[in-house]
C-alpha cells in the first residue's frame, strides 16, 4: 500500500508550491494586484492536491482524499491560475467579470464533487482514473477546467512573448514567460504519462517538474525586477532639493555663476551635483 517515491515526490510538489504561494501572496499583500492574489490562491489549489496525493500515496486512497485531489487539481487549480493571467494582461475590468465565471465555475463543481457518488470503489494501492469512479459530469468539468485554463495561460505567455520580441523589452520576460508555458504543458502532460509510468507516478511528476518550471519563470522576472529597482535615480542639481524645494532664482542665478548652465530636460549625477554644491561653497561671499 505504501510508495515510498510517489509520496516524497508529492510532498516536495507541496513544498515548493507552498513555498511559491506565499511568495505571491507577500507580493499581493504589499502591493495589492489581483493577479497576484489569484495566482497565491491557484498555488494553494495545488498545494492541497499535491497533499492529497501524497496522502493517498501513502496512506491509502479514502473517498475524501480523492475528491479533493481530483477538485483541487483536475477541475480548479487551472482556471484559477489563469485568471492571474487574464487580470495581468487584460486589466481590472476583463479580470473582474473572468472572476465571476471562474468563481461559479469553482463553486459548482465543488458542489458536484461533494454530491456525486462514486460508481465503483476506489483502489487503495493506487490512484484512481476518473472515468472509472465518476459519473461523466465531474469528468467533463475536469476537461472544461483544465484545457480552458491552459489555453488561456499558453495563449497569455505567447502574447506576451512576441510582446517582448516586438518592443525589444529585456530579456528576462521571454525566459519567464517561456517557463511558465513549459510548467502548463508539464502540468497538462499527466494523462499522457498514465500509459507509461502509471497514474499515480504520472501525477507526483508532472505535479513536481510543472510546478518548479512556473516558480522558475517567477524568479527570474521577480529577480530582474528587484535588479531595476535597484538602480537609485539621478538626484536633482539644485542643493536645496533634498528640502523638497524648488530653486529660486537666486540659487540659479549663484549656480549659474560658479558653473556652465545645465542644458534643457539633461539630468545631472549624484557627483555632479556634489561637484556644483562644492564650488557654491567655494566661491566667495560679497
């Protein structure tokens, strides 16, 4: 009953999207987007079914254990990772009402999850396909579910992808958006892989390969975010700036004396401005 690589594979895909989903939500918490606060919501959908699985892995499949790894991970956790990416590319308005859909589309099917029976047992030893167990409903919104959201987050990945080729943005974007179409194709790959290596095998390593291809593609544009904001910005040439104020003609005018005049809409660095601030200081009171 128990399988011991199924179950390590699963908790670390638990772990690392644990770990990725309270990082998207430290971002939304400090900056308030909803992309953000929907994609820590699809990593905790993904955190529970990888729990799930790793419970059946090594505990044994329950009735329980199967509904929430079937809702969390065949039916949910797409849609809702995709609506992050529909409140990134589309904006607050298009996010909203996609909200709407993904939100009733959540509810419902956890409603048939929780009222449907199951029409055969399920097998103790290993995970259950859901043509075997469930009425056809419960499949069908797996279907709906996971290949809409994959649509919608590939499609929002290339876009963004040719966005960047076109306006020559920096290089970072196409990498990350590159690893997250790679984790969806991954993560969509599970059924493939139930021929070869089993559905529960299958499973924990699409689970774990998709969700630390997406946390990558995450990183790498957050990391070259973090490198930007680093860069401190060109501080203003008049001396009394760091006060807030403007300078006054006087100032200018004693700026002006000491050294060549700016010219119009330039910006002078840190050690010009000290070098300007230097001379005033230098040059003799009347």
């Amino acid at each position: 009953m128990h399988h011991p690589l199924q179950t390590a594979v699963a908790v670390a895909a638990a772990l690392v999207a644990s770990a990725f989903g309270l990082s998207t939500l430290e971002r939304w918490l400090s900056r308030r987007r909803r992309h953000e606060l929907a994609w820590a919501v699809a990593l905790g959908m993904f955190a529970l079914a990888a729990a799930a699985l790793a419970a059946g892995a090594q505990a044994g499949w329950s009735g329980a254990a199967f509904r929430i790894f079937y809702l969390f991970g065949a039916i949910a956790d797409v849609p809702v990772l995709a609506l992050g990416t529909v409140y990134l590319l589309g904006g607050r308005r298009t996010g909203d009402r996609a909200a709407v859909v993904v939100g009733t589309f959540v509810v419902f099917a956890a409603g048939v999850l929780v009222s449907t029976r199951l029409r055969a047992p399920l097998p103790r030893d290993q995970l259950a396909q859901g043509s075997a167990v469930f009425q056809p409903l419960p499949r069908i919104l797996a279907a709906l579910g996971s290949a809409g959201g994959a649509v919608v987050i590939l499609a929002g990945a290339v876009w963004s992808a040719w966005r960047v080729w076109r306006e020559r943005a920096p290089r970072h974007l196409l990498w990350s958006n590159g690893l997250i179409a790679a984790g969806t194709l991954v993560l969509a790959a599970g059924g493939t892989l139930n021929s070869v290596v089993g559905a529960m095998t299958a499973f924990a390593i699409t689970l774990l390969a998709g969700i630390v291809c997406i946390f990558a593609g995450f990183l790498v544009a957050a990391g070259a975010a973090r490198g930007e904001r680093a860069i401190p910005p060109a501080r203003p040439w008049w001396p009394s700036a760091a006060a807030g104020a403007r300078p006054t003609a006087a100032t200018s005018a004693g700026a002006g004396a000491g050294a060549p005049p700016l010219s119009a809409g330039a910006r002078a660095t840190p050690g010009a401005a000290a070098s300007l601030r230097a001379r005033g200081a230098a040059t003799p009171r009347s």
